[in-house]
C-alpha cells in the first residue's frame, strides 16, 4: 500500500506540474486576446472580458467535482479536457481562436485547482513542489522558442515541446485515475499570487532579461540558480515564515524599484536585481508551503469553486490593474501593485502559520519516497540542468532560424521606422515571426522601433527586441519607457559602425504614460549621423506636452548636424508639433521624396498619418509606406543619402 501511495502521489505530482505549465502559457496568451478585444470594443469589455475569463474557472471546477471531494476519475476528466482544449487550439485563429482560448484559459485554472487540491492531502510540500516546477518547465520552454510562445510560431515543429507535456500531463492523469476522493488542504487560494508573481516576475525570461539589463540567456542561468537555492527550501521540514514573508515583499521592492531607466542599469544593480529575483522565487515558494499545509477539510463543491476564482482572481487583477495604470492612472506607481500582491501572500501565510501553530497541529508528511532529501536535490538538479542547458542553447536555436543579412550600403542607408505594437497583429496574434519577414523584405540598414515589448504578459510576455535582432542578425540599444517591459529602440546591420548611444526620458506631462527617446550615431561614408527613436504622447489633446516632449528632444540629447528623427509623434500634417520641427530645418521623408497623401494608422484603415520621418542634412529617396497587418501602425522605409 505504501508503494502505491508513493506511485500515485508521484502521478499527481507530475500532472499538477504540467497543468501549471500550461496554465502559466495560457496566461500569457491571454493577454492578447484582452488588448484585441480593447482595441475592438473598448476599455471596459476587455476588462470584463478579462474577469469573466478568471471568474469561470469557478463554474468549471464546481461543474467537474460534482459535489465530491478530489478524486483521481476527476482529475482525469480535467486534465483530459485541459489537453484536448490546449491541442485544438494551437490550430486555431481569429475570433474562434479568441473564444476557444479563453474557455481553455478558464480550464487549465480550474485543473490547475482540482489538480492541487488532490495532491494536497500529501502536504503543502508537494503542492510547491509541482507548482514551481511547472513554472520552471513553462519558463524553459519560452526560453527555447526564443520567449515566443508555441501559440504564435508558424513552424509546427515549436509545438513539440507543448505537445510533450500535454502527453505527459495525460499519461500522468492516467496513472492517477485510482486515487479516493479525499479532503484538503485550506491554503489553496495562495497558489494564484505565486501563479502571478512566476508568471510575470521570477519565471518570465524576458522580464528578467529587460529588469537586470542583461542578457536573454543569462536569465536562464538566474532561474537556474534560484532553483537551486529552492532545494534548500525544500530541505527544510518548517519553513522561517517570518523571514519568508520579509523577504518576499522587501525582494518585490527591489526588483521594481531599483531597476533604472532611460539609462541601464549599473553592473552593480543588475547583480541586486538578479539577486532579489531569486530570493522573491524562494520566499514565495517557502511561503506556498506553508499555507497549504493548512489542515485539510472537506472539500464541497462550492468551496473548491471558490478556491478557482480565488486563484484567478489573483492572477489577472495584479496584472489587469499593473496595464490599466499606461492608459488610466491609478495615482500612484504601478509597481506597488506588485508589492501589494506579495503582501498579501506573505500575511496570508502568518495568519496561516499562527492558527496552525495555536492549534498544535504540525505540518503533514509527504511520502517518504518523495520527500527523502536525495530526491529533492535530484529533481532540483533536473530543473536546474534543464534551464541552465536551454537558457545557453536558446542562442543555437535563435542563430538557426536566423535569416542571413547583408552588407549595407557605402553610399547610402536603408531606413525601416515602424510603431510595433508591442508585438500584436490586428487579430490579436503575437506577431514576430511576421514581423521579422516583412522587415527582412525590405532589408534595412537600420531600424527605428517604438512600442517594443519585452516581457510584457499583456503582449504575451516576449521580448521581442532580443527576438528581431536574433532573427535580423543585427545590433540593439533599447529605452524604457512606460517601464523596461516597454519603449523604443534602434536595431542596425552589424556592419554598420555604431559610434554613440544616448537615452532619455520625455516630460510626462498630461500623461497617461511616460515616453521617452534614443539616439544613435552612425558613422555613414565618414560622416556621423545621428537616428533619434521617439514616441510622443499619444492624446489628440495632448498638444502641449507633445511640444515639451520635443523640446526635451533637443535639450538632453545632442542631435544637431546631420540627424534623422522617426518615430509615433501621434501628430497629423499641418499640427504645431509638425511646424516646430520644420523651423528647426527638418524635413519630411514623405513629403520631400514618398506620396503626401500617404497614410499610417489604423493599419487596416488607415485615415490618418502620425508616423513620421524626419530629416536634416540628409536627402530621401524611394520613400514608401509599406502595407502590412502586423501592426496597427504601418512602416515607412526611406533610402537617406547624406549632402
């Protein structure tokens, strides 16, 4: 009996790791779908379409427990379901794709709950233990495919990975199928924070990369040695929950607070913010413990529900109010939003850990198989193994799908200015892999980018810069704007000599959102030009921040001779902040050398221009704006010769 205790803890086990890992994919592919439906329908459809998404999960579970405890037949069923649901879907696209992928969001958040509450009854231990473990698998995974999901790859080959864990969690499900209903534990609900905080913070590569300033591939060596420092954790049989809880919300601090922009951080705080990434993953996770191993109960039907919408709950309303502060201030800094959510998990876990301690009760045993410390330490070899080898070879993987790039020109430079959208196409895909081809068409030497995403779990949480310039094979010097997950940036042929970068922060204004600009010189046949990266602020009725916005341009940057300036200045023809730039001697690539009448945004309608490339000391030539569903914005591309 003791031996198919340990079988089928194991099976669990395995299968609440995977259905986290899906869960954490489905969360990041979730956040297109809500900017789609805003761009469609509006600010407060995607906001009730986001809850609504988060809240099902409730009547999900509540329908699958059939007023039992959790049970291995029901596990089966919602693992069954989660992989039929999460296979359909990667040949899905459009509005199908829309409602079929939220429906499997609202699932893999209902498994992910029954999965957990099954494998509770063993002990808070084992719950962390598959938790963090799917966040690792799902992390390494988007750290292979170059931080673009499997959903958004148009190669099927991406979609291995996926495929063998959906296998894997259904093989697993299967062994499991036996298990007794049974009671359990109470602490359920703190798996959503810790959800959130992987999600976007500790397990998400490209916020770690974007944070720190380092590296995409030095953040799998960072999730690898926080996995090892969890083994410790894992080690210990009561964890220091007040030093836990300390720790978890002064590290949430440090990671979005001590991050700096425009200017990247100093060695020195991107070794701090690295090092708080890590303690944040091993204190939540210390923390996950301990709250559920909370003495088990009874499980109704309506209570397991509730511990569903509980979890997504705190999963999208950390992250729904973090991206609603860009377009409707909140009042204060957005990040504290972060910070609060890590408050509440760590005073969740002492009102928890006192009531246990009152009550006398000590914290349940996992099998022994399971539990032993060797087995500890070697499945944490295993994760650590497994992202330190694909955080390296995510370089080998980016380098072969690479395309080959070309030599530039002696006499003169091909520019490519383009408002990316943070990587969404007008159907609400990911879009870099599209975006990558229409740029390589055009061949630019350089590239001027604004709205660039780099972890952002709204724009499907990739880092899109670190992606186009692997898949490009150029250069990149990136400015936080909004924050470091969001800005612009200037990607350029490595054979083009880059002699200076500069970067700085706009006048807020009347806001909604911070905007900032970067600067490049390029050594262009012996002579320095200077290629500026803007995005003014965005607002019809934003004129006067607009023109401040540009007097910081010239005053904090050093822009003058031969200079060209692209970029969203969300201005039409014949508006002041046009006007101020032709004062200054600037002149309009589409009005000097391109068609007048051309426009730039909706791209799919496009009835106004706001996209604009400037020029001085400098001459244009086969100026085009470019057709294209990538974006909202459409690019323009100029050939620019020097006088």
């Amino acid at each position: 009996m003791p031996h198919r205790t340990n079988r089928t803890s194991a099976a669990l086990l395995v299968a609440l790791t995977a259905s986290v890992a899906l869960t954490a994919e489905l969360v990041r592919f979730s956040g297109p779908q809500f900017d789609y439906v805003l761009n469609n329908a509006g600010v407060i459809s995607a906001a009730l379409a986001a809850l609504g998404t988060y809240l099902a999960p409730a009547l999900l579970t509540f329908a699958l427990s059939a007023r039992r405890s959790p049970s291995g037949p029901m596990v089966l069923v919602a693992v069954s379901a989660l992989v039929i649901a999460r296979s359909g879907l990667q040949f899905l696209d459009g509005t199908v794709r829309l409602g079929v992928g939220l429906a499997t969001v609202a699932l893999a958040i209902s498994t992910t709950t029954i999965v957990a509450a099954a494998l509770s009854r063993h002990g808070g231990m084992l719950v962390a233990r598959g938790v963090f473990g799917g966040l690792l698998v799902s992390a390494a995974i988007n750290l292979l495919l170059g931080t673009l999901d499997a959903m958004w790859h148009e190669h099927l080959l991406a979609f291995v990975p996926t495929a063998l864990v959906l296998a894997t969690a259904l093989v697993s499900a299967w062994l499991a199928r036996d298990v007794a209903p049974a009671p359990r534990s109470k602490g359920l609900w703190a798996i959503g924070p810790v959800l959130t905080l992987g999600t976007v913070v500790f397990a998400n590569p490209a916020f770690i990369s974007s944070q720190t300033g380092l590296a995409l591939w030095v953040s799998g060596l960072i999730m690898a040695v926080s996995a090892m420092l969890c083994t410790f954790v894992l080690a210990r049989n009561q964890q220091p929950v007040r030093l836990l809880a300390f720790t978890l919300v002064a590290s949430t601090a440090l990671v979005y607070f001590l991050a700096s922009w425009p200017e990247p951080n100093s060695i020195l705080g991107s070794f701090a913010i690295a090092v708080g990434i890590a303690i944040l993953a091993i204190s939540s996770f210390g923390l996950l413990i301990t709250a559920t191993e909370r003495s088990s109960q009874s499980a109704s039907s309506v209570s397991l529900a509730g511990v569903s919408a509980g979890i997504g709950l705190l999963v999208i309303l950390p992250i729904l109010l973090f991206q609603l502060d860009y377009d409707i201030p909140l009042g204060f800094p957005n990040e504290f939003i972060m910070v609060g959510l890590s408050v509440v998990l760590a005073a969740g876990a002492l009102v928890i850990a006192r009531a246990e301690k009152r009550a006398g009760r000590l914290p349940s045993a996992p099998p022994a198989e399971l539990a032993s410390r060797p087995m500890i330490f070697a499945s944490a070899g295993v994760a650590i193994a497994s992202i330190a080898a694909l955080g390296i070879g995510s370089f080998a993987v980016s380098s072969m799908y690479s395309m080959p790039g070309y030599e530039g020109s002696s006499s003169n430079v091909t520019l490519m200015n383009w408002n990316l959208h943070y990587g969404l196409a007008l159907d609400g895909s990911v879009s870099l892999e599209q975006m990558a081809r229409e740029i390589d068409e055009v061949n630019p030497d350089v590239l001027a980018l604004q709205e660039v995403s780099r972890g952002w779990i709204m724009a499907g949480g990739s880092d899109m810069l670190t992606y186009l310039a692997n898949k490009l094979n150029m250069e990149f010097a990136f400015v936080g704007a909004a924050d470091n997950q969001f800005g612009n940036a200037i990607l350029w042929k490595k054979s083009l000599r880059q002699t200076a970068m500069e970067r700085t922060a706009l006048t807020y204004g009347d806001g909604p959102q911070w905007r900032s600009a970067i600067a490049g010189t390029f050594n262009v046949r012996g002579q320095d030009v200077n290629l500026v990266s803007v995005h003014l602020q965005h607002r019809d009725d934003n004129t006067p921040t607009r023109l401040a916005q540009l007097e910081d341009l010239f005053e904090n940057l050093h822009i003058g001779g031969t200079t060209i300036i692209a970029g969203d200045f969300n201005s039409q023809p014949g508006w002041r902040e046009i006007k101020e730039l032709e004062k200054l001697e600037f002149t309009s690539a589409i009005d000097s050398a391109g068609d007048p009448a051309a426009l730039t945004f909706p791209a799919n309608q496009p009835d106004v221009r706001i996209d604009w490339v400037f020029g001085r000391s400098v001459e244009f030539s086969d100026v085009k704006v470019l057709d294209s569903t990538a974006s909202d914005h459409l690019p323009i591309v100029a050939v620019v010769s020097t006088n």
